[in-house]
C-alpha cells in the first residue's frame, strides 16, 4: 500500500484525501459494531483490516498535509508535535480501550469461542465510530491546497514488479536520518501491535 498511498496523496489534494478516507472510517466501524452484536468475529475483523487499509492510505496525506500547512521552515517542529500527539493517542487509545475490554468481559469469564467475545465488548463499537464521525467531521475544517503532482502516473505493471517498491527503499536507505527515523517509528508501532494483539490473544481459543 505504500506506493499507491503515496500516490494518492500527490496525485490529489491531501485535504481531500484525508476527507474520503475520514468518511470511508464511519460505514466500516458502523460494519464492525453491527458485527460485534452480531458475535460474528471474523466479518469484524475483516471489517478492521479495511480499517487498517484505509489508514494506509490516510497517513501519506496526513503527513503530507502538515508540511503544506506549516510550510518548510516550521517541518521539523510541526512533524514532532503531530508524532507526539500520534505516539500518545496510540498509547492511551491502547489503555483505555483494554481497561474497557477487562470491564465488558468481567462477567462472561467462562466465555472461550470468538463470537461470543465480541458480542460481550459489543457497546465498545459505538466509541469506534463516534471518533470517526468526530474525525470525518473536522476535515472539513481543512484549508484545501492544490495537489503537489495531479499529473503523477502510477504504472500498473512496474508497481506488480515491485519496482516501484525497490526504488523507494534505495532511496529511504541512502538518507541516514531518514532510515533512523523509519526504524525508531517501526519498534514504536510494532510495540504498540504487540499490546493490541492481547485482544487477539484473549479472543482466540
């Protein structure tokens, strides 16, 4: 997803990429809570690794979006605020969403199957897609800028190849800070993966 992602986001502009992609968060949570009421866990998952892929998508235009607004003097600072307040969300997210999952399933410790599960954390959906309505709803407050390349062209075939994927990587590595950089956020969020996959773990007999 990564290179069509990067596309996206220069190929149109990033407030209106980040307006789709806010909207097409609030029909898959909707998805998800139905399917948690439903103790059907894996169209629920199913249903989250859309989520996953809509994110994808969201970032490049998200990030690319702050150094249009901030311009590049201010990139540096502008690119460490929204990190933090990233890094935080996820943790505290994390927090409360497990002391919440503890709370719902207290009373069904005998629970063991998947569906069952999810139909006991059901009421957590609706917080789901409150945030996304909340987040689709403040994009439309974006200041709107023209895209950065509407002539970009992805080519089908060299992507399937792989090659734009090669010429990325080239790139990144030859840039020291760039790659440190690359390599510190991938230990935070495979962290961060790593506290969510408890849900996994408790779910799954």
């Amino acid at each position: 997803m990564f290179t069509p992602a990067g596309f996206i986001a220069d190929k149109f502009s990033k407030a209106k990429v980040l307006c789709f992609t806010a909207w097409a968060a609030v029909p898959l949570t909707l998805l998800i809570t139905l399917f948690y009421y439903q103790g059907q866990f894996w169209a629920a998952f199913s249903m989250t690794l859309l989520l996953g892929i809509q994110s994808a998508i969201n970032s490049p235009a998200k990030y690319g979006y702050v150094k249009e607004f901030f311009g590049k003097e201010k990139i540096a600072k502008a690119n460490g605020y929204a990190q933090a307040i990233t890094m935080v969300a996820v943790l505290a997210s994390s927090l409360v969403f497990t002391l919440l999952f503890q709370q719902f399933i207290k009373g069904y410790i005998t629970l063991n199957q998947p569906n069952q599960i999810v139909h006991a954390i059901a009421p957590l959906g609706f917080i789901l897609v409150a945030t996304s309505l909340f987040e689709a709803i403040c994009t439309h407050f974006l200041v709107t800028y023209p895209a950065s390349s509407p002539d970009s062209f992805l080519n089908a075939k060299s992507y399937l190849k792989g090659n734009y994927l090669i010429e990325n990587v080239k790139s990144v590595t030859k840039n020291k800070t760039i790659f440190s950089s690359i390599i510190g956020l991938s230990l935070f969020w495979g962290a961060s993966q790593v506290t969510i996959a408890v849900y996994g773990v408790m779910a799954l007999p």
